[in-house]
C-alpha cells in the first residue's frame, strides 16, 4: 500500500474509519482503505464503477467486474 496517510485529513478519516469498523466488529482492510481513500479524492457522489475505475491506477485492482447475466 502506498503511503495514504500523507495529508492530516485523510489521516484523519482514515482513523475514523478504522475506530468505526472496530466499533462494529470489523475491520479497515487495506481493500477497504483504498475505496475510502477513492472516495475521498473526489469532490462528487461515486458508483461503484467510478470507484473501480478511480482504483484501476492502482497496480492491485486491474480487474473488470464480473457481470452476471439475470435471465427469467
């Protein structure tokens, strides 16, 4: 993981994201860091494909989402 605690803010969020997992018996994954850190470089709203796309630059998430196919 690179170094996402470089801005006091985002330290900050970070910190309050793990306090809030902890406080529901989970946990701030490093997966779970990185959307965090997705969604707080943003100024807008994102879907979830804006956030694969936001972490696609990122060496570890290259992958497409599945898509499934819902027949009747």
């Amino acid at each position: 993981m690179s170094d996402l605690t470089a801005s006091p803010d985002l330290a900050e969020l970070i910190a309050l994201g793990t306090a809030r997992a902890r406080s529901r018996g989970q946990s701030l994954t490093p997966l779970r860091t990185e959307v965090l850190v997705a969604l707080a470089a943003q100024a807008r709203p994102m879907g979830a494909y804006d956030i694969l796309r936001a972490m696609s630059s990122s060496r570890r998430y290259r992958r497409s989402p599945s898509i499934a196919a819902w027949t009747s």
